[in-house]
C-alpha cells in the first residue's frame, strides 16, 4: 500500500517532458524496441535495419535527427564518384532525406524540427519509411546507372513496364538521354546496401 502522505507522481507536462523521453514513448508505441546508447543517442531497429535518433535541443525547438550508416555492400561499384552521384540523387530526389559517404559507409538521415509540446510519433514515422525508402533507391540507382555507363545492359525487375529505360545521374541531368527518367526506374535489386548497419554518422 502507498504512503497516503506522499506527493502523487504525475507525469511532467509535454513542454517539460524532453524530446528524447518522447521520442523513446513513440517507438515504444510503435513497438521498435527502442534503448539509450552510450551516446545518449535512441537506437531501434525497423525491418532488421539499426537507425539513430539524436537530439539537438534549441531555445524554442528542438531537432529530432533520425539516421543510420551502413557498410557498403561488395556489389556496388568502389568508385567513389559513383557512389557519390548514387547520394546525389537521392538527396535531390527524395524529400528531407540527405545522403552521403563516411569512412566509406553510406549515410542516410532526415532532420526535423520538434516544439516543445508536439508529439514526435507521426514524424519518426515518416522519417524512417523515408530512409528505408533512400537506401533502395540509392542501392539501385548505383547499380543500375552504373552498369548503363559501362555500356552494359542492366537487369530490370521481372515487373517492370515494357520500354523501362535507366536514367542519368541527376547530376548530369537529361541532356541528350532520350526517355530518361527522374531515377533508376529499372535494375532495383530489392536488396539492402550493405550486410550489417553500422555506429552511426
């Protein structure tokens, strides 16, 4: 039985609750088995990939950035300026995603900006589909753009639509390419990038 004397133990209000016990209440509810790293950092896993969340706290909001770095799989061509154009485009082409290569590893992470009383829930939920969705894309544009700039052929899905071409790098843009496409619409493996995620960026 409880102290009758003692004080109740509400919860703070949200404005004094902090971005990263939310953040942890969100994945939690999402059901990501989310924890504190040594960093201070939440880890959670999503569909066997390991992603970050870091807070950066400010003096009318905070930014919530959610990210996760990979081990470049043997697959994807070494050239770092093809795996660069592969970041190019997926941080031109994909909302609020931002791509780039560390140390080797692919780094993939979108930044938001939190108040005080919102619930992070709905955004950690489109950040991480947004992720998830880059690191495709990326895989595959390197890949398939690749494999088109070595002459080669490259393999479509089995359900792609008839006449699927491989566009340009976006930085190159679609000068004197007839039918290219915003991205790799063809050779997308549906495989990962790499084999084992990484620490973090």
């Amino acid at each position: 039985m409880s102290d009758p004397t003692a004080l109740p133990n509400f919860p703070p209000p949200p404005e004094e609750h902090p971005l990263t016990g939310r953040v942890l209440d969100a994945l939690q509810d999402l059901q990501m088995s989310p924890n504190l790293d040594p960093q201070g950092d939440v880890a959670f896993e999503v569909r066997g990939q390991k992603l970050f969340v870091k807070v950066i706290q400010g003096d009318q909001f905070d930014i919530m950035r959610l990210f996760g770095q990979w081990q470049i799989a043997g697959t994807v061509p070494e050239d770092l300026a093809t795996r660069l154009n592969g970041c190019n485009d997926v941080t031109l082409g994909v909302n609020l995603v931002k791509a780039g290569i560390a140390n080797g590893n692919l780094v993939l992470a979108v930044e938001q900006i939190i108040a005080r009383q919102e619930p992070p829930k709905a955004k950690v939920q489109i950040a991480t589909g947004l992720i998830l969705q880059a690191l495709q894309l990326w895989h595959r544009n390197v890949i398939a753009k690749a494999a088109v700039e070595r002459g080669e052929e490259p393999e479509l899905p089995a359900d792609a639509p008839e006449g699927t071409e491989v566009g340009p790098w976006l930085s190159i843009g679609s000068q004197g390419q007839q039918g290219a496409g915003d991205d790799a619409a063809g050779g997308q493996t549906g495989s990962d990038t790499s084999g084992e995620p990484e620490g973090r960026a």
